[in-house]
C-alpha cells in the first residue's frame, strides 16, 4: 500500500475504537510483540493511555534509543491526534521542517512513521502507540495491522 495523506486519513478513521481500557493496551501490544517475535523484527513497542505508557518492550536487536524514537513519535500522534506518518507526509508536500514550523523540540517530537494515536469512534484520544526500529512505513504497518486484527 502506498500511503498518501489521504488514505491515512481514512485509515485512522477505520480504526477509530469502540472501548478503551488497559486490557485492550495489553492485547494490542502484545499482538504487536508477538509479530514482531514471529519476524524477528528488532523494535520497541509502546502503548500508551493519554501519556502513561500501559505497555513497552523492546525486542531483541533493539537498543534503547529505539524506546526514544517512539517516544517522540508517540509525542506527535497525541498532540496532532493524527499519525507521525501522516505529519512526516504533511511536511515533505508542504517542503518545510516539521519540528521549526510547530516550534517544538527534535527531542521530544518527531515526523516519522510509527506512532499512531488511539482515538474512540466520536474523535476523543485516549493513548496512542508507538514502533521503532523499522524503516518508518514498517513501523506504521506493525501498529495499523494489529489495531485491524483486534478489531
């Protein structure tokens, strides 16, 4: 699948929640892990209610900084209630600097594929989720195909 902003403003309304509870965290981390383990795929994994992460990981061949990078990408789905794919596909059509053009810091927030806000059906966020250790795409697909198979 090729991601366009469009379609991902699609995507995120197919995947917009009937419930949210620590549960529902668990399960869709641990399906993430679970595939992530099955792949051999070297990624942190979070999930997070508002800002408290519920559920982290970090598989084997990940490093800490890989814990890091969802933070921030996390950072940009809860502040823009949207994914960091579609804000990193936002800046690179619009040519400017994502983090300059909002004024927040590269450290705490970052453009990139891999957090995906967790959003009930009416629009209200309640966490987000978060991947990295992927080309950012990949990132985005392990969350997206895990919301789909608990849904």
């Amino acid at each position: 699948m090729t991601y366009t902003i469009d379609a991902l403003a699609q995507e995120a309304t197919e995947l917009m929640l009937p419930a949210f509870d620590y549960a529902f965290a668990w399960r869709l981390g641990s399906l993430m892990q679970t595939e992530a383990a099955a792949l051999s795929l070297p990624v942190a994994i979070t999930v997070a209610h508002g800002t408290a992460v519920v559920f982290s990981v970090l598989m084997p061949g990940a490093t800490p900084d890989n814990i890091d990078w969802a933070s921030r990408k996390r950072a940009v789905a809860h502040r823009f209630h949207r994914s960091s794919l579609s804000l990193r596909l936002e800046a690179e059509a619009g040519d400017f600097d994502f983090n300059r053009r909002y004024l927040l810091a590269p450290g705490d927030f970052i453009a990139s594929g891999g957090g995906v806000p967790l959003m009930l059906r009416g629009g209200t966020l309640i966490g987000t989720a978060g991947v990295s250790g992927l080309p950012d795409i990949e990132d985005h697909r392990l969350i997206v195909s895990a919301l789909r198979k608990l849904m």
